[in-house]
C-alpha cells in the first residue's frame, strides 16, 4: 500500500504574485540604473566614469537589501520566497541592463555579456536577499 498523507501535490508557481510584488521596485531600480550608466556614459572622462561599475554595484545592493526587507514585512521568514524574488528581480535588472549594453556600444564581449551580466545580478539578487531575511529573522528573536 502506498501512503498518500505523507505525498506532496505540487502545484505551480504562481508568478502573478512575485510580478505585481517586484514591478515598482524593479521599474524605479532600472530606471535609475540606466539613467546613471547613461549619464555617466555621455561624460565620459567624468567624476563617475571609472567608478561606474563599484556604484552600480553598491546600488544593486540596496535594492536586493529592500526586497529582501519587504519580501520579510509581507511574507515573514521565507528565505525561498526571498530567493526567488531575488532571482526574478535579478533577471529582470540584469537582462535589461546587459541589453542597454549591448546597443550601448560596449565592443567587447557582447553576447558573453548578456548571458553573465544577467547570472551575476541573479545570484548577487538572490544573496542578498536571503541574507537579509535571515539577518531580520534573527533580530526578531
């Protein structure tokens, strides 16, 4: 006899959720990043130029550390809900950014850049993420 109380039914992800949660965050996240990186860009030789990439990354990191703050608020601990939010955020940024890179008129690494730049700020997404709901689950104790 099998035991069917002890089976999962799997349903699927409902990603409708995690859209409506992300689209404001992510919409103001990229709007600004492009605006900087094309900004900075025009003023080539600029106060920001060489520190372009160090910014944007410390930026990044302060969205993914919002998510995972507002993934906490509204979902409690859930690192999984957090990791995938993250990653969704993630993809979305850094798809949209490798792609102004692409039409940006870096030479080098084109493709490459779109499959990396895109992994790299889903990982770094996810990360960040879990590890501020797990930090806020700490300091709830």
């Amino acid at each position: 006899m099998i035991n069917n109380s002890a089976s999962k039914t799997w349903q699927p992800i409902d990603f409708t959720i995690y859209f409506s949660f992300l689209k404001w965050l992510v919409a103001a996240a990229l709007l600004l990043e492009i605006i900087f990186r094309w900004r900075t860009g025009v003023s080539a030789g600029g106060f920001l130029f060489d520190k372009m990439e160090i910014i944007v990354w410390i930026f990044r990191f302060f969205v993914f550390a919002f998510l995972g703050w507002r993934v906490f608020k509204n979902f409690g601990h859930s690192p999984a809900v957090a990791a995938l939010a993250g990653a969704l955020a993630g993809f979305i940024i850094g798809l949209a950014v490798s792609l102004f890179r692409f039409f940006e008129g870096v030479k080098i690494w084109k493709f490459f850049n779109l499959i990396t730049e895109t992994t790299l700020v889903v990982l770094f997404g996810v990360l960040v993420s879990i590890a501020v709901v797990y930090i806020l689950s700490l300091k709830m104790r």
